[in-house]
C-alpha cells in the first residue's frame, strides 16, 4: 500500500483497486483514523454501494463523511454519487456551491472528465456544456 500522503495525492473520484481497497478500509478501521483515511475508505465504499445500487448504505456513509467537511473533494464526491444515481440536477447543485464557495469554474471541466472516466457520457455531456465550452453554468443554489 502507498503512504497515506500519495493515496490523499489522487484526484477525488479516485479508488484503488478492489483488493487494494479492501486492504485500506481493514487499516482505517482498525486504526480508527486518521480522519482522511476514514474519509477515502468511506468513498470507496460509498461508490461500490452506488454501483450496486444500494443508496442506503450510500446515504449512511455520505452522512459519516466523504471528505473534509464543505472541501471541494467532498463536493466532488456527493456530485459523482448524485450522478451515479441519475440526478443530475442535484449533482449540478453540489458543484454550484462548490463553485460558488469554494472553487473555480475549471472544476466543471474536470467533472465532466470525472463523469466520463465513470461511464457516465450523459453527465460528462452536461457538464461539458456547463463548464463554458458551449453553455452556461448550472444555477446558482437558492438562497435560504
């Protein structure tokens, strides 16, 4: 396994594979942390629960953190889960704010790669079209 710095060094989506996975979700468990470890062991199991279509236990782990709170990681994660499932509208939402608050435009872009990379090619056209290459950006979430 790599050291946890090289492991956090990866793109969001990221995932090792399956056995690899299952070697840094047994660490983070039995250490109980560090926190980013906790965070990757849990997106992984999250995306594996939404490839399986099980969004309980995908909601459950969202819920425990998929990264740093309010990071755009975390940001990336929830859009890709909310792909995964076919709402799009809600994916674009998460990535508004993420654009809004915390990142650029370019993360677009690099979602619409994400998607792409994931077998998504609706989304990776949506969000193409999003990131200025032909359309606009996604609407701004509403105000509370």
């Amino acid at each position: 396994m790599e050291p946890l710095d090289q492991l956090l060094a990866h793109d969001a989506a990221w995932h090792p594979p399956r056995a690899e996975a299952d070697a840094w979700i047994a660490e983070a468990l039995r250490l109980s942390g560090p926190p980013s470890l906790l965070h990757e062991a849990r997106w992984w199991q999250a995306r594996e629960a939404a490839r399986g279509g099980d969004w309980e236990r995908v909601t459950a782990l969202a819920g425990e953190g998929l990264g740093e709170p309010f990071s755009e990681r975390e940001a990336v994660r929830l859009a890709l889960l909310h792909a995964l499932s076919g709402d799009l509208d809600e994916a674009a939402h998460v990535l508004a704010q993420a654009v809004q608050w915390r990142s650029g435009e370019e993360l677009l872009a690099r979602f619409a790669e994400l998607c792409e990379a994931e077998g998504l090619p609706e989304a990776a056209a949506r969000f193409r079209r999003f990131s200025g290459r032909g359309g606009s950006p996604p609407p701004s979430p509403a105000a509370p």
